[in-house]
C-alpha cells in the first residue's frame, strides 16, 4: 500500500481557508506544522497532512463541546473512515470495563 500524495497549492490552500494572499497560506501552515515543498515554480502541501490538521481543529472543538461522545460523534459524520482510523490513533478513546463480582466472587466483564 502507498501513501496518499496528493498535492493542493497554495492558492487551493488560500481559497479552501478564505485568506486573502499566499502569505497569510504560508503563514497558517506554517503555525499548524503542515511541511510546504516546492515541485518547479508552485509551492504545494500533501493533501493528507492538510486534511488531517482540519480535522483534528474539528476534533478538538468536539471534545470541548461532547467531551463523552465527541467520537461517536465524529464517526457518524465523517464519511472517510480512513480519516476516522487515523483520528483515532492520534485521539485514543480509554475504554472503561466495568467488573462486576457474582455470587460466586468470580469476576464478570
């Protein structure tokens, strides 16, 4: 399996975040740890690592907002179960077992 590389430029960046000039791109990118490579004269980012970054913004304003069901949450509304993998490795959910002892003191789950 190869990892996605799809590229957007800096101005697909500009328009997608409603900035006015590549500077101001640059500079987002930049405060979010998103790498910018130059492929000829256009400078682009992985599309990936963009995408992601937006989505953990929409991650961490669920937790604020739902912080017991932000994923479930997150889950139903992300079409790209792919993106939902990779924001659960980065947001590891601690499931909590609830045990329960029966009348025999051995434990049930």
């Amino acid at each position: 399996m190869m990892l996605d590389i799809r590229t957007l430029t800096l101005e697909q960046i500009r328009n997608f975040l409603d900035l006015d000039d590549n500077r101001s791109a640059i500079k987002w990118l930049n405060d979010n740890g998103i790498p910018i490579s130059q492929i000829g004269r256009k400078y682009v980012v992985n599309q990936f690592m963009f995408e992601l970054k937006q989505q953990q913004i929409a991650v961490e304003e669920l937790k604020i907002s739902y912080p017991s069901k932000w994923f479930e949450i997150y889950d139903a509304n992300t079409p790209d179960k792919g993106m939902v993998k990779a924001i659960s490795e980065l947001y590891p959910r601690k499931q909590l077992i609830k045990v329960k002892k029966n009348k025999e003191n051995s434990y049930i789950k």
